[in-house]
C-alpha cells in the first residue's frame, strides 16, 4: 500500500519534471549560446561601441547605404526585427512555458506586495532580456493568474539589473551617472510597482480571487502514464505558445513600424543643442516609447557622452531607453489596465525628467 501511494505521489510530478526540462534546454541555450555571449562582448568592447540607431543594435541592411525617408524607415524596422529576433524567441517561449507551469501548478499566492515582486526581480535579473522580450513572460505570468506586481517585477528588472548590464553602466559613464540611474530603478521597484499593484487591487479586488479558487489538477496527473503527460504537457504547451503569438507578434510589428518613423522624424540632434525643459520633455516623451534591444541605453548613452551631448540628455536616455516602451504598454492596456498602462509611461517621463535635472545638478 505504501508502495502504490509512493509511486502515485511521484506521478503526480511527472509534468513537472517535464516543463524542469523543457526550461533547461530553453535557458541554456539563449543564455550560453546567445545573450551572455553577446553581453560579455558588449561588455569588453563598450568604450569603442557606436550605436547604428537608437531603436537597434544590430544591422541587417546598413542605414548609411539609405538615403531616401522611406527606405530608411524600411532599414531601420527590418533591422529592429533582427537585433529582437532571439530575444523575443526567448520571451514567448518562456511565456508560453509558465503560463503552462502555472497553469498545471497553481502557485501558493500570497498577498505580500513587497514579496511577490521580489521574486518577479529574482527572476528577471539574471534572464537578461529587455523589456519588450520581457513582455510574453509577463502575459504568461499574469494569464496564470499570478500577481501583477510580479510580472511588472520581472519585465523592469531584467533589462535593468543583469550584472553585466551594471558593469558596462558603471565602466562606461562617470559615477554619478550610474547613482542616478539605479536610485531611479529602485524607485520604480521598491516604491512605484508596489504602490500601483496596492491601488490596482483595490480597483480590481476580484483578481484577488481568482487564485485562491484555484483547483488543484494534480490528483488527475497521479494517474496518468509518463506519455500521457508528456502529450499533455505539449499540447498544452503549444496552446498557450500560439496564444502568445497570436497577441504578442502583431504587437512587436506595430511597435517595429512606429519606432522607425518617430527616429526618423524627430529632430535629436537640434534638441541636443540647448538644454531646455521642452527640449527634454519631447525626448522623454519619445524615448520612454522606444522599444530597444538589452543594454543599446547604455552604448547610445556612452556615445552620446563622448561626442559632448550635454549630460541631461545623456542621462534622459540611458533611464528611458530600455525601460520601458509601447510593447508593455500595450500590454498593460490590452491585458490588464488602461490607467496603469499610462500611469507607467507617465511616471518614466517624470523620472527621466528629474534624473536629467539631477545630473545637471551634480556635474
């Protein structure tokens, strides 16, 4: 009898053990085979790095063979596709694969704030994806009924807090320009993303219920053979996988499209000719919606110091680019709520503001 209840009870992790592996193989290559390569490299070479553009990192079709308006807008979307394309691989498969975790696993909630964004930075610290990748982790993890505050914990922390992120921040830019940026990265953390999850329960208090009537679905699993849960697992899988494309990829098209227009259009180089309060909030405005590759902020910030930008626009962009961006932003609005959608970039603007005003402060 103790026998048939132990091998029931190990049964009923089966589907565990299978998406444990699924994440293995996923992780391990992204992180071993393409980020932290390519993050290391930026690392070594971050003082001689020069951005293509502010929207890209990597170039597909050379901007400087480009000449006329629309093939530039032409060059610079396809190549944002090309800087994102591992990245956003990374974030809907991942997406998809939590989502299904928490589907099959319901986690414990808990209404600990503080707690449950702690473990979304846990998370999303070492992913190293910025934050428009970030974006299908956070739907997946919100569409599994797991707290907000976790998702927007993971979606601001992973761009920002990677520790190579950190190091090319301080190795590239005065001291005074890393201070800044990460007192106003804990701000958005330890204050703001606490603050909006308390006011958006207490506007929406049935998202609170949803995960304490949460049934459990391990008792079906304990009878399952191994290759009944692995089908499951993958139909599963590719259900949420689809789903996730399906809201994700048309997203990230918009947000391609839109990006290479404003680039073009908007007149940076006359802006950083004179400091100015609406000088600077035209940036922010723009620069807060820019979807970026992981850690472009910090090059474009680098070389904007060395070519003599004044320091408020270089510190506007490296808090504002990579951030946040219209991809969680749409998110917010389509997902989960309008206000904080822009409640979000209008915080980001104001801190980008203040953090541009401190820096001409402190230098």
């Amino acid at each position: 009898m103790e026998k048939k209840n132990q091998d029931i009870q190990w049964r009923c992790y089966v589907r565990l053990f299978f998406l444990i592996i699924f994440a293995a193989i996923i992780l391990g290559l992204f992180w071993f085979g393409s980020r932290y390569p390519q993050l290391l490299e930026k690392a070594a070479h971050i003082t001689t790095l020069t951005p293509h553009s502010f929207i890209n990192s990597m170039e597909l079709i050379p901007m400087a063979e480009q000449h006329s308006f629309l093939s530039r807008v032409f060059a610079s979307f396809v190549n944002w596709i090309w800087s994102m394309k591992i990245g956003m691989t990374l974030g809907l498969t991942m997406g998809a694969l939590l989502h299904t975790l928490f589907e099959f696993y319901p986690p414990k909630l808990t209404g600990n704030i503080y707690l449950n964004t702690l473990k979304g930075i846990v998370m999303g610290a070492p992913a190293g994806i910025c934050v428009n990748c970030a974006v299908p982790v956070a739907c997946g993890i919100t569409r599994s009924k797991n707290k907000i505050e976790t998702a927007l914990g993971f979606m601001f922390s992973s761009p920002t807090l990677n520790f190579l992120v950190v190091s090319m921040v301080f190795a590239s830019l005065p001291l005074v320009f890393g201070i800044i940026h990460y007192s106003l990265i804990a701000v958005v953390l330890l204050g703001i993303v606490p603050l909006l999850a308390w006011l958006y329960r207490k506007q929406s208090p049935y998202i609170e219920e949803a995960g304490t009537c949460a049934v459990n679905l391990r008792d079906s699993f304990c009878k399952e053979t191994i290759l009944e849960s692995l089908i499951s697992v993958l139909k599963t899988y590719g259900k949420n996988l689809m789903s996730l494309f399906k809201f994700a990829v048309p997203m990230m098209l918009v947000a391609a499209i839109i990006s290479s227009v404003a680039v073009e259009l908007i007149p940076f180089q006359s802006i950083f000719g004179h400091v100015s309060f609406i000088g600077l909030f035209i940036t922010a405005l723009v620069t807060v919606l820019l979807p970026v590759p992981i850690a472009l902020e910090v090059i474009v910030a680098h070389h904007l110091f060395i070519t003599h930008v004044p320091a408020p626009y270089v510190m506007l962009f490296l808090f504002t680019l990579g951030t946040y961006s219209m991809l969680p932003m749409i998110y917010l609005w389509k997902e989960v709520s309008k206000k904080l959608a822009l409640g979000l970039y209008v915080i980001f603007v104001v801190l980008g503001i203040i953090g541009a005003n401190l820096i001409q402060l402190l230098m």
